[in-house]
C-alpha cells in the first residue's frame, strides 16, 4: 500500500473574504517541511468522496474582492427592509425603516467608492 499526504479541503464560502483564515505561504512551507520530501500530495474532497492533485500550474496570485462579503450581507438587509417597508402601518415606521436604508446605502457606497 503507497502512502501519501492528504489535504482535507473545505468549501467554506462562495468568496474568499468568506473562508476565514487561511495559511500563509510561509506556514504551509513550514508545514510540509515535516513530512518526507517524495512524498505524494493529493487534495481529499467531500470527507473523501473526490480527491485532486496539485500540480504547478495550479498557483498563481490573484486578487479578490475582499469588501464582497460586506456589500453581499448589506444588500440582503437592504432587500429586508425593502420587505418590511410593505408592511409598514405607520407613518414613525415607515421612517425608522428609510432611515436605515438610507444608511446602508451610505455604507455601500462607501465600501464601492474606496475600490
């Protein structure tokens, strides 16, 4: 039976503003550095169900969004209080509710404009 070296992969988010933290290159070498140096390394998906490999041409420096997350999160309580506007009976309600809008949408301009 081979042996091999196996990174348990998550999906923790659909960004990567979403994933929490993650090593660093530095750790990773650190890390690996443990183990013997022929050793394979394989990517172990779904608890095992699918598995990858790592090659070379899978690096590569990217940058992302990392305010995404934020703009995603205020855009759904946006659409809430949209939501709760239509049920709005009175008229102190209604503008408590286009108070708070009107700071979302501040915030998200905000978060746009410094891009």
């Amino acid at each position: 039976m081979k042996k091999a070296i196996f990174l348990n992969t998550n999906q923790n988010g659909y960004e990567p503003d979403q994933c929490g933290r993650t090593m660093t290159v530095e750790e990773l070498i650190s890390l690996l550095s443990e183990f013997e140096p022929d050793k394979e390394v394989f990517l172990k998906n779904d608890d095992g169900h699918t598995y990858g490999n790592i090659r070379e041409s899978d690096f590569a420096i990217e940058e992302y969004d990392d305010n995404a997350d934020r703009l995603n999160i205020l855009q759904h309580e946006y659409n809430n209080l949209l939501e709760t506007l239509g049920y709005a009976c009175n008229e102190k309600n209604i503008k408590a509710i286009n108070k708070q809008l009107d700071a979302i949408l501040e915030e998200m301009d905000k978060i746009r404009n410094s891009r």
